[in-house]
C-alpha cells in the first residue's frame, strides 16, 4: 500500500523537470516543473503596451442607410463572401444582426441562381 501511494506521488510529480527525477524518487516541486508566466511576455496588460488601436466595425448598411439587399447585386454581396466561397461572419464585417441575416438569404438566392458560386478556388 505504501509503496503504490509513493509510485502514484512520483508520476504526479513529473513535469518539466523530467522523469529521471521521478524515477529516483525526488519530490519535484511546483515552480521547477512549470515556469512562471510573465507579464512582459505578452500574457496579460499591466507589462506591455498596445501596438495597434482596431476601430469599433460598424455596419456598412446601417451607414449607407440601405434598407433591402437585393440578391442581384452580386458587386455587394461579393464583399461579404470569403475567396473559398464562405459567407464571412458578423464578428469580422461588422453588419449588424438583421442586415447579416438579410444579407446571408440574398448570398443564397443568388448562389441558387448561379451569380454567386457555391466553392471558391480549391
């Protein structure tokens, strides 16, 4: 019993610092098994500061005030469909929530009727 609690405390013992330390039956302690995270290495905002400021995205058609998407429009709707032919997400246009819903039925109508191709380039 004591000897298979011992094996169990030198495999949970093992990390970064190796099995050969375990093997001996050396306790590794928690700070040589995994280095500490640094605020200088990118992990958190006290240590370094910000490259770049990204602008808040806003709709195009809440700018622009277009109120109906027309599938016919593929110039429009080609900006809102990736190369490989994918309907690129709000998170990276920036259309607000009725327009992309609006936008993704007229990118499918006019997939339908072939002024929109399904794949891009594969």
């Amino acid at each position: 019993m004591a000897e298979e609690t011992r094996a169990t405390a030198t495999l949970s013992s093992e990390g970064a610092a190796g099995p050969e330390r375990a093997e001996r039956g050396e306790r590794v302690e928690r700070s040589e098994r995994r280095p500490a995270r640094s605020s200088a290495a990118g992990g958190g905002r006290e240590g370094g500061a910000r490259k770049f400021f990204r602008r808040k995205k806003v709709c195009k058609f809440c700018v622009e005030k277009i109120e109906a998407i027309n599938y016919k429009d593929v110039r429009l709707l080609q900006q809102f469909v990736a190369e490989s032919g994918k309907i690129v997400p709000r998170r990276l246009t920036g259309v607000c929530t009725p327009h992309q819903r609006r936008l993704s039925t007229a990118i499918k109508q006019a997939r339908n009727i072939a002024l929109l191709p399904f794949a891009g380039r594969a």
